[in-house]
C-alpha cells in the first residue's frame, strides 16, 4: 500500500544548518529529503506537527500531502519553519516515488526537456552557510584554507578566479562583493568609494577573461530600494547576467518592480520566497526577469513545479538554488532537467570537491561546463551510511523503522 511507517530527522554538530529526512514505507523503500537554517525548528516542526499525520498515509498521495501541508492556518506563503519542513518531506515523497518506479525525478516529474544543464558557479568557501549567518563568512581578511576557497579569491584575485572556473569548463560565476559595505548604514546607502570599490572585483574579470565567462551580482537582501537601485545602475556597463535578491524585502513586489523598471541589468529573485503565490504575485508584478527558488525552502517539488510552470507561463527563465545541502542540490537539478524554461543549475566546487562527498552517495555530474542528469532513481543520492554513526549525529524517529540488514 506504500504507507508511511516512519519519519526520520538527521542532523549533524558539524553542519549545523543542515537537516535531512527519511520517510519509510511499508514497500520497505526509504525517501530522503532535506532542508536548511533553523533546524531545530524545522525538527520540531516535523515531529510535532507533521509525522503524527503522516504516519499510516499513503505516500503515492504526494499532491494531497503538499496541499495539506502547504496551507497551515500560520506560516504558509514565507520560508519559516512549516514551510521548510513541508519541503523536505514533500523532496523525500518524490525520492520515494522515482525509487518505487525505478525511475529518475525529472522522470517521474513527465521527463526532461534536457539531459544536461548549464553549471554557474557560486563563488563561496568550504565553510559557507555552515554557521548561522553565513553570507558574510570568509571575507578578503580570511585565510584560504584550500584551492577552492573562492569567496576569499574574489575579493583578493577576482580575474585569476575567473581563469581557474574556465579552466575547469565553468562558464559562468556570482559574487558578492558589495555584500561587506552593507552594515555601516544598515544597507540604506552605499557611498560612491565603498561602490567603487565593491565593483573592482568585478572590472577585474572583465580585464583578465574579457567576454568569455557570465557573471552574476548576489545582492543577498541586504539593501534599500534606493542604495539598490544605486547600485544596479553602476553594473550596467559591467554586462551583468542578473543581480540577485537586490532588496530587503523580496515579497515587497511594487518596490522591486519600481526597481526593475529603472534600471537595465537583469533582476533575479527569490531564493527567499515560499509558495507558489508568492512566484505568482512576483510575475504578476513583472517585478523580476529571472526566477530563482529553493526547493528546501519554496514547499519542495510538488510547489516547485508549479512555480516552474508559472515562470513558463510569464515567458521567464528557471533557476534552481543550491549554496545549502547535497540533497537540494540534485533536487534542483532534477527540476532544472525538467522545467521548459530552466536556463542554470546553481553548483559550489568547494563543497562539492569536499564535504558534500562525506555525507551522500552520489553527486551530479559537471561535464565542460554542463550538468549530467543523473540516472538513478528518485533523487539519484542517499545518505552514506556512516553518517548516523558518526560521533555528533543526532536522530529522531516517529513511528516504526523497518529493521536494517
């Protein structure tokens, strides 16, 4: 009958904004999904509230299941706690439905429009998004710790970055360096030499590689409407594929669209929305020329989805964020594969080269450049098994586990 008989968290010391989730079946199948920031929360959430319904359904009802999640009486329609829990149990539902078909998600999704997907990438550290406020980690103050450190090279060497993603076939990169001169006015103005020099980086990649990469500008929420808008204005020489999240208040539409209309560089947003109404009112808006979710934070693929189709619908280009887990990540580009108008799967070399290869089986695949659709089915990824033996592991379980061989 494929009923749910036990709901698992796992979380680990060393990474504690990470989170994963195992929905076990009695077909003996185990789904993983997983979410990220405030996981305590988000395991409360889970346990409480959501795994005392779960258990005894019937995990083939996945719509059904993300309906009833998705519209709690609070916390719908935003990225806190219920939404991030309801996402990484809907990612596990859809794990367990490409495993029981022996199929692949973008697959079981209605199949992929693309067996491989343009790579950007995120120019962050091993250590990025790890602690609890992440973005302003690893500054140009920090010692690089490896080859991958790229946070750190973007602020010392922005060019000989550029150089080495093209010579691993990388075609595109995002940075942010203006991120650092945010705090002095609590994001409200920049000057014109904090501007200056917070565009260096990026006259800098130009100089050395010219036309042959794309670069992004990650704005991460910090600004006001008008020190954005100063700030957008002075990238549009520099040919800047998007700036990303350039507002405070991404679900502010009117002040983001007011935005868009004054400047020319493209506007990307927002990891930071949850739900397909919001994606709806940001379109409707015409507020954005890129859409960009997170499917550990926007209700999980069921919601995915359907924002993709509303992105489709709005003539605007798809693409999945991934600066968080491994699991996220082959969730994003499972929908990427799939999604008519996916134009980037987001990747992280340092992690990828490093961490992520610690905690799951299986990663993608970056050919020249391109992202390999993976083939095994569901996700394509489990959680190594040594990972609930490590030292600082800690799990939860509601309901019945099945007993392991």
């Amino acid at each position: 009958m494929s009923k749910v008989q036990c709901v698992r968290t796992i979380r680990i010391a060393e990474r504690p904004n990470l989170i994963w989730v195992e929905i076990e079946t009695d077909e003996r199948l185990i789904g993983l999904g997983e979410s990220f920031r405030g996981v305590q929360a988000v395991e409360a959430v889970i346990h409480e509230q959501i795994a005392p319904w779960l258990i005894g359904r019937v995990s083939r009802r996945i719509e059904a299941v993300s309906r009833y999640l998705m519209t709690p009486y609070l916390g719908f329609h935003c990225t806190g706690a219920e939404m991030r829990a309801a996402s990484a149990i809907d990612l596990a539902l859809w794990d367990l439905a490409g495993k029981r078909h022996g199929i692949p998600v973008h697959e079981a999704l209605g199949g992929a429009m693309r067996t491989e997907i343009r790579a950007y990438n995120t120019c962050a550290g091993y250590a990025y998004n790890t602690g609890g406020v992440g973005r302003r980690e690893n500054c140009a103050t920090d010692t690089v710790v490896g080859p991958y450190d790229d946070q750190v090279a973007f602020m010392r060497d922005a060019g000989g970055l550029a150089e080495s993603l093209l010579s691993e076939g990388f075609t595109a990169m995002k940075i942010w360096p203006l991120d650092i001169y945010a705090e002095a006015s609590g994001g409200q103005m920049i000057s014109l030499s904090d501007l200056n020099a917070g565009l260096e980086p990026f006259r800098r990649i130009r100089a050395a590689v010219g036309d042959r990469i794309d670069i992004m500008c990650e704005l991460h929420s910090l600004w006001s409407a008008n020190a954005a808008l100063r700030i957008c204005q002075a990238l549009e020489d520099l040919s800047i594929f998007w700036v990303e999240d350039p507002i405070a208040k991404m679900s502010d539409t009117r002040a983001l669209a007011d935005l868009r209309r004054r400047t020319r560089v493209p506007i990307c947003g927002s990891e930071t929305l949850g739900g397909a109404v919001s994606f709806r009112q940001l379109l409707e808006a015409d507020a954005a020329d890129v859409i960009m979710l997170d499917l550990a934070w926007c209700g999980g693929l069921t919601e995915g989805r359907k924002i993709a189709a509303l992105a489709e619908a709005h003539a605007r280009p798809l693409a999945p964020h991934d600066c968080t887990g491994p699991v996220t990540l082959m969730a994003g580009l499972q929908l990427a594969l799939h999604a008519p108008t996916a134009i980037f799967q987001e990747v992280v070399r340092a992690p990828l080269a490093t961490w992520y290869r610690d905690l799951v089986t299986d990663l993608p695949v970056i050919v020249n450049g391109m992202v390999q659709a993976p083939v095994a089915p569901g996700l394509g990824t489990s959680l190594l098994p040594e990972v609930r033996h490590r030292q600082d592991v800690l799990v939860c379980e509601f309901g019945e586990s099945m007993p392991r061989g």
